[in-house]
C-alpha cells in the first residue's frame, strides 16, 4: 500500500580532504574538511522540517559527524549503522586515483570497468558491496513503513541506491552526480526502491564536490 511505503532520504558525507585529492578513502576514518563540516550545517538546515523518524549512518566518521548535524537539527539521535560503510578497498586506500593506475595498471583496469568480480587485495568485490548495501538499505526501510528515514553513507553506497531504484546494470557508467551532502530521495516498498528525487544541491550554493 503507498501509504506503508518508507520514503528514504539518502545522502553522501560531506567533503573530505581526500575528496579535494581524489584519494581511495575506503574504510579508512578520514574526518570532514571545513567545508564538509559547513556541508553539513546547510543540509541540516535544509532537511530541519522534515518529518524523520529515525536518521542512520555509516560508522565511519565522515558519515557520523554529517549525520550528527541533521540529528541536532531534528532532535534525532544518529543510529551507527556499520552495513552502510564505503566499499572496502583494500590496497588501493590510501592512494590517489593516478597512484592506483601506475601502480597496478592491469588492476586498475578491471576497477574502472566496473568488473562485479573484481575486489582489490583486502577489499571488497564489487557485486558483493552491491549486495551489502541493499541488503542494509532494505533492512532500514522495511523497519519503518510509512515512515521518513535519513541514511547518511558514502558515494559508493549511494551509487548502488540509485542503480536498484533505477533498474541501472551494475556494470553501466555512471552519468549520474554523487555529490557531497546532497539531497536524494526514494520511496521504498517491499517490491524495492523507487527514484523519486536525486541531487538536490540547492542548499549548497557553490559547495558541492562530485569527482568522476
């Protein structure tokens, strides 16, 4: 029934100095830079009228402390939420993306061409990130139906929402934006996700950081 539905707002952390490098964060704990934390602040003003039930978020602390801000905001706590983590990358952490490429040419190849099988050293697969992250997303949703919820995670884990609600392979390019702090939203039902909105950057201003 629509009114059983969960609407999900879905938002990436805000900007990272390793976002400003283009540099493999992975599960690595990088805080937000100043203009992460002002990301942060604006998205909380933006979302402080809405209806939440309960705001989520990726253990990591980029993702926590951008959650924390939409929490004070609605009077929310921030529920740690460690399915919703970045893919693990394993040895390419730490690098930038030129690093990677010089290093491991043949890998970074398989990387770029979005191979599902393919996971880095101590990393994850792709297709078994995919896997992580729906099935968490799911799990969030199905608690709260008809209700509004924040899942406050990371570009990869974004990425994989917009593919499931937008029936996108997992294998195709991305040609959508996965910018810091910005605004998306899906309606979920236990049939899956649906795209109702992406990339509202409005409360941004100039702020906004999407590396391809």
């Amino acid at each position: 029934m629509p009114d059983r539905a969960t609407r999900v707002i879905a938002i990436r952390h805000g900007e990272t100095a390793w976002n400003v490098d283009t540099r493999i964060q992975g599960q690595l704990d990088i805080p937000l830079n100043d203009t992460g934390r002002r990301q942060a602040r604006r998205l909380a003003r933006a979302l402080a009228d809405e209806d939440l039930h309960a705001v989520y978020a990726s253990d990591l602390g980029r993702a926590h402390q951008t959650a924390q801000a939409l929490a004070e905001a609605t009077g929310l706590a921030v529920v740690a939420e460690r399915g919703l983590r970045e893919r693990g990358f394993g040895v390419f952490e730490g690098r930038t993306f030129q690093e990677i490429e010089q290093s491991w040419p043949e890998l970074s190849q398989r990387w770029r061409r979005r191979d599902p099988d393919f996971g880095p050293e101590g990393g994850e697969t792709l297709a078994g990130f995919y896997d992580r992250c729906i099935a968490t997303a799911r799990r969030l949703a199905d608690a709260h139906p008809g209700q509004t919820i924040a899942l406050v995670a990371h570009g990869g884990v974004l990425d994989c929402l917009y593919r499931a609600s937008s029936r996108i392979d997992l294998q195709a390019p991305r040609t959508w934006q996965l910018g810091n702090a910005g605004i998306n939203r899906l309606l979920y039902t236990p049939q899956g996700f649906t795209l109702i909105g992406w990339a509202d950057m409005l409360h941004l201003e100039d702020d906004a950081l999407d590396e391809l």
